[in-house]
C-alpha cells in the first residue's frame, strides 16, 4: 500500500486556486486529487508539489488530463516546488513543456499577484 495523498486548498489566492499536495501522487491513490481538480475554477489553477516525493504514470497521466481539461475551458494549470525526481519524469516523458513551473509555491503566487495592465 502506498503513502496517502493529501490534497488541501489554500486560497484563492489573488483569484487563482492553490491546491497543495502531500505525499506521492500514484495510481493507489489519484482519487483525491481528481476530485480536488474537479472542483477548481478559474483562469489559474497553481498545484503546489514541493511536498510530492514521486509521480508514478498513472499520476502523470493524472496531471497531463488535468492540464488537457483545463486548457480547453481556458484555464492555466502552473505547478510549484517540483523536485528533480518529478522533473526527471516530466523531461523523460516530454510533458514538462505543456506546464508553466516555479521552483517555489511563493514564486508561483508572486508571479499572478501583480495586476496586468492592458
């Protein structure tokens, strides 16, 4: 049996929804964070990973769906405080391109909290 998954929802923060994970997102235990995602609206949705210690298939195929059923209601899913494993995963599957990154949950926020001027 693997290691729980916690999703908790921090925000919104600046209008965007932060959902931080903990614990390895695998295919024992997606549930939480499909129904967490499920229920994110809005133009930015940040996954904070800084406390995800690995990303089996099933959980990338996951985060890939998430990121396909956002970008067609025209949503952003931007991730925050992946480790090197997660990277390595992401560049060995070609996926890391599809997804905006921050080295930090702080650098993610900061980055959607000033306001856009047109």
């Amino acid at each position: 049996m693997s290691d729980p998954l916690v999703v908790a929802r921090l925000g919104p923060v600046f209008s965007r929804g932060v959902l931080c994970l903990r614990g390895p997102l695998t295919a024992e235990n997606l549930s939480p964070f499909q129904n967490a995602i499920r229920n994110e609206a809005g133009p930015v949705v940040i996954l904070d990973l800084s406390e995800v210690p690995y990303i089996d298939s099933a959980g990338l195929g996951s985060l890939v769906s998430a990121y396909i059923t956002c970008h067609k209601s025209g949503c952003q899913v931007v991730l925050a405080g992946t480790n090197d494993r997660v990277l390595k995963l992401f560049e060995i599957s070609r996926v890391e391109k599809l997804f905006l990154m921050f080295p930090t949950l702080d650098d993610a926020i900061g980055a959607f909290a000033a306001p856009t001027r047109a």
